[in-house]
C-alpha cells in the first residue's frame, strides 16, 4: 500500500490539487464550508504526500516517474534509444523545493481563510491551488517544454491573483506589468527549447545534459545562444536586479497571503535557473564567467533592493525591496559556487557558498513570507498602507507585532533566528573569493536592519493614534499561520547544524552532482 | 538557401514584437506585440518540425506501397505548437480583461499615464 503510494506520489502531488481546482466551483455553488474543507483536504494530502516522498528520496536517492508507460525509453528498429515520453524526475533538491512550496501553501491557505471574504472566495482558491500545482510541477518536471507549461500556469495563475481585489486599479497595474513581463520571459524558454530541439532533437533534461557534456570542442553557438536565453528569463522571473522593477509592485498589490505565496512562485523560477546552470550545462558552459555574472547580478540585487527600500514609504512595497536583496544574497551564494565548479573539483568554500545559498532560499520565503503576512493582517486591520498614517499599534496588535519582530530579527541576519545561519554561511564562503563581496553582503545586512527597525517603530511603536484608536488583534488563524512560520524559524535559527545536514546537504549534492542526474535517467545505455 | 527563408522571417517577426512592446505607449498594442512574438516563436517550432518528404505519423493515412515507418516524422515540435497556441490564447485573454478593467478604472490606455502606483 505504502510501497505503491510512494511511487505514484509524483504524479499525485500535481494532480490532487489540479483535479480539486477545477471541481472547487461546483462545490462552492452547494456548500461554502465544504469548498473551505476539500482546498484544506487537498493541501494537506498533497503536503503529507511531499514529506513521504521526501523521506524516501533522502533515503533510496532519485525517483523517476514516467508518465504513460514503464520506462522513459522507446527504442526504435535501428536500436536507437531515445527518452521520449513526459517524466517526472524527483532528486534531493527538487523534493526541497516542493517542501517549501507545499509548506508555504498550506500557512497561506490558513491565513487566506481569514483574510479573503465576500463574493468570488471560490475563485480565489482555484487560483491559488493552480498557482500551487504550477510551482510543483515546475520542481519535479524532468523535460523543458513542460517547464515552460508549467511556468505558464504559475504566470497566469499569480498574474490573477495579484489583482484579485481591484481597489482604485493599482492591483490591475501591478498584474499587468506581471503578465506581459512573465509571458516574454516565458516565450524566450520556449525559443531556447526550440533551439535546443532543433540542436540535439531532445527535450528531456537528463539527455539533453547527456549531450551538451559529453561534447567535445566546445559548445555550438545555438546552445550557447539557448543558455543565455534560459538564464536571462529565469533571472527575470526570480527578481533578479536589473529585471526586478515588477517584483515590488507586485508584491506590493497582492493580498496578504498571495504575496508570501509569489515568493516561493520566484523560488521555483531561481530552481529552474539552477538545473539549467548546474545540471543542464554545468562545466560545459564557461562557469567561471558565469559564475561571475551571477555574482555581480547578486551583488546589484543587494544594492539595489537595500537603497530602493530606504526611500519607499508604501509599507509593502518596502518588504518588496527587501524581497530584491534577499534573492541577490541566494545569487551572490549561487554565483560562487558555480565559480568554483569553474576550477573542477568543488572546493569546501564553494560547497559551503552553495549550503548558503540552497539553506538561504528555505529562510527567504520564512523570513519575507513571516513580514508579508503581519503586514497583511496590520492593512486588513486598518486599510492603511502608508508607514507615516500607521503608529502604536503594538498597543491593540501584541501578537503581530511580536511576530514582527521576529521576522525583522531574521531578515536582518541577526542570531539566533535563521536568517543568520544561513547568511554567515554565505559571508564565510565569499569572504575566500573576495573580502570585499563580504563587506557588501554585511554592509546590506546592517541596512536592512535599519530599515526594519524604522518600520517596526513608525507601526508598532510611539503613541495610540486617534485615527487608530478602534483597531484590535488580528483574527485567529491569522496568527496561527504566522505562528507556524515563526516556530520554524526559531526552530532552523537553534538547530542550523541539524537543518544542513538533513535538508540542505543532500540538495547541494544532487544540485552539484549531475553525473548521477544524467545516468539515472539514461538508465544505462 | 531558400530553406532558410522561415528562419529569417522568424527572427524579423520577433524583432517587430521586441520593438513593439518596448517602443508603444498603447497598451492595446503591446497586447499585440505579446502575440506577435508568439506567432514568430510558433513559426520557429513548426519549421524545425519540417522534414523533406516527410509522412504524417498516422499508419491510416500512408501512401499505400511505404513500409511502415518509413519516413514518418515523430510530431514533438507540431505537438508543442498546439500547446503553445492554446497557453497563447489563454495569456492573451487574460491580458485584455486586464487592459479593460484598466481602462474602466483609469479611463486611459497610455502607459506613461499610468502612475498611480509610483505615487
């Protein structure tokens, strides 16, 4: 029974929130408290599903589940073997990503009872569990075009959501700048698959990695060309630096849970980025140079998101800027450890920049997601979004603002909350290649904290205003989900040593390790 | 040569989309250059797709004297096409409900009137 649930869990994962999605209407037209149950049903089977799956493949490696037949293969008359059908590939990274993006669903999902209300509530959890099955499918897919499918449903899916409520047509703005952005992004993967079809008539990742390491004399100029097209739309759609202007709109327009939700939206984005560049090409591309262009988008991302967010005085769109920096950290790690694959065997700080990095992208989404959501319940309260019309509300608000305060320890990489374990990780390991890069990254850190610091005194601190005399704590479940994310928090910030080794490490390896990768899905031929 | 001309027309109709999105102030015809990119980026699918004297794989409808499969294509790039043309239709209707609440709101589709969330 177990045995066939573990190997069928891939397929479940995606499909169980898919088929609910689309049956949601019809139960939201007979029963809204049965609606409310069956969404619940669906993120906790398919949360549970992940933590089965995620225990068997920490302990039995890499899974791959074929779609539609026993195996991947077709080999024609002239013995040919080539992997044809839809695969999903689960390894120890991937099984991360889909932990924090279920993880982070279900939170959202308790924090959205109490927050979204009123006509067309059934429609919001359609969108939000396509958005989630966009996101899973992006982590376990092992074949490009249904990355791009599934990268699709994900833009879509958030695009709507982001300007669910239509306010004065902000939202509207916001989601539009998001859709016509996603949409080229996602039309240039769609050339780069192209290319790389046209190049190598294959489009599964194991064997197009296959390919592209085991030639000799250099990479063709359209796979070259394929690369640049993958990581520049990927970088995009992870909120990179110089492509980052739709990330505080956005952020700053969704309703409270949704905006934590596109962060984890943006993480399996900076996953695709990573299997393009490690697994895909790996040492084949020049790493040293790209290596070096992750690290200066990483660093301008710091710069950048820490000074923007000096200046804004929208409340969420602030925790947006914030948003930029953090990932340019997880690019900054991500960057030095592709440099040092560059000179052949990974060195122990290139192995440590990544366990930052891989460890940093689980403690944004906390980290953010924990501010997005007091943020939330702070505007749902008191329809304020303006840091100088807020003040005094630690005085109504205890909880949120307590839980605020361990969301601004964390973001600023302060001990002991987890925002600190991973960040000395990256410190560390930078600090080898330049001490500079460490100054930087410190430097942006000390920031933060100071941009945290004002807002946590202008909204929770000082005198009760009369504007805001009548507000009271936020609803229940809200602090409940707020709570969740904080005890894991607290919980990675007290034990790091045990989070890198049992979650992070196998990541790192599979993420590094694309040898294995490629011969479990050639399977020996 | 001639085989080539696809390609060509492929990289011109994608550079009018570029040029459209980022030149254009209506938001109407940056709709418009969404669509043509898609048109361009399905062309670019459909060419690669392309065999000389190539058979459609469907075993009813060969030509009576070829052995099976014989010069039959495998139909991965036609398949993607239809795919993308399907998610192209669905981005471009969302695109444009967004474009007419806009408007509702607004009452402009100018971009650079558009501002109200950098006030």
């Amino acid at each position: 029974m177990i045995e066939t649930l573990v190997t069928h869990a891939p397929i479940l994962i995606i499909a169980a929130p898919l088929l609910v999605a689309f049956i949601l209407p019809l139960i939201d037209k007979v029963s809204k408290k049965g609606r409310n149950i069956l969404v619940l049903c669906a993120v906790v089977f398919t949360l549970v599903l992940v933590i089965i799956l995620y225990q068997d493949v920490i302990e039995n490696g890499m899974r791959i589940y074929t779609l539609g037949g026993e195996n991947a293969h077709v080999a024609l008359p002239s013995g040919y073997h080539v992997p044809v059908r839809i695969t999903l590939v689960i390894d120890a990274l991937s099984i991360f990503m889909v932990l924090i993006s279920s993880l982070i669903s279900f939170v959202g999902l308790l924090y959205s009872f109490a927050h979204v209300k009123g006509e067309g509530t059934g429609k919001f959890y359609t969108l939000f569990l396509l958005m989630l099955v966009g996101m899973l499918g992006m982590e376990m897919t092992g074949d490009l075009f249904n990355l791009f499918v599934f990268l699709e449903i994900l833009s879509i899916s958030s695009a709507a959501l982001i300007s669910f409520y239509i306010r004065k047509g902000q939202p509207i703005e916001a989601s539009i700048k998001f859709i016509i952005i996603s949409s080229l992004a996602a039309l240039f993967v769609l050339f780069a698959t192209g290319l790389l079809y046209g190049e190598y008539n294959l489009l599964n990742m194991g064997a197009l990695a296959n390919e592209i390491n085991s030639q000799t004399g250099g990479l063709t100029l359209l796979s070259q060309l394929a690369f640049i097209l993958l990581l520049a739309s990927f970088a995009l759609k992870a909120g990179s630096a110089p492509m980052h202007m739709w990330l505080p709109d956005s952020y700053g327009e969704a309703p409270g849970a949704i905006s934590m939700f596109l962060v984890a939206g943006t993480q399996a984005s900076l996953y695709a980025l990573l299997r393009v560049c490690f697994t895909i090409y790996n040492t084949a591309i020049d790493a040293s140079i790209i290596g070096g262009l992750l690290i200066i988008l990483g660093l301008v991302s710091i710069f950048i998101g820490v000074t923007m967010a000096l200046i804004q005085i929208d409340i969420k769109r602030l925790i947006g800027y914030a948003a930029v920096a953090e990932v340019g950290y997880i690019f900054l790690a991500v960057g030095v450890g592709f440099f040092e694959l560059a000179q052949g065997e990974l060195s122990a700080y290139g192995l440590k920049a990544l366990q930052g990095g891989i460890f940093h992208i689980f403690n944004d989404v906390l980290d953010i997601g924990l501010l997005f959501l007091v943020t939330g319940a702070v505007i749902y309260m008191t329809k304020e979004t303006n840091l100088n019309k807020l003040g005094g509300l630690a005085r109504s608000m205890k909880y949120s603002s307590f839980f605020f305060l361990i969301g601004l320890v964390a973001v600023a990489g302060l001990p002991p909350l987890n925002g600190f374990a991973s960040k000395i990780l990256i410190y560390e390991a930078i600090y080898k290649v330049s001490p500079l890069l460490s100054i930087i990254a410190i430097l942006a850190s000390i920031f933060m904290l100071a941009i945290f610091v004002k807002i946590f005194y202008s909204v929770f601190m000082g005198p009760k205003l009369s504007s805001l005399s009548d507000i009271s704590e936020a609803p229940k479940l809200m602090l409940a989900s707020m709570a969740i994310l904080s005890g894991i928090m607290i919980f990675f910030g007290l034990f790091p040593g045990y989070i890198v080794d049992n979650l992070v490490t196998p990541a790192v390896n599979a993420l590094v390790d694309n040898f294995t990768y490629i011969t479990t899905i050639m399977g020996g031929i | 040569m001639i085989y080539n001309l696809p390609f060509y027309a492929v990289i011109i109709i994608i550079a009018i989309g570029l040029y459209v999105i980022a030149f254009k102030r209506n938001l109407i015809k940056i709709a418009m250059g969404i669509t043509i990119i898609q048109s361009g980026v399905n062309l670019f699918l459909i060419t690669l797709g392309y065999r000389k004297d190539g058979l459609a794989p469907i075993y009813t409808h060969l030509p009576s004297q070829t052995s099976i499969p014989e010069g039959m294509v495998l139909p991965v790039p036609q398949a993607l096409t239809l795919t993308s043309i399907v998610i192209g239709v669905a981005v471009l209707a969302l695109i444009l409900s967004f474009i007419m609440a806009l408007y509702r709101e607004y009452g402009t589709l100018d971009t650079y009137k558009m501002r109200r969330l950098k006030e």
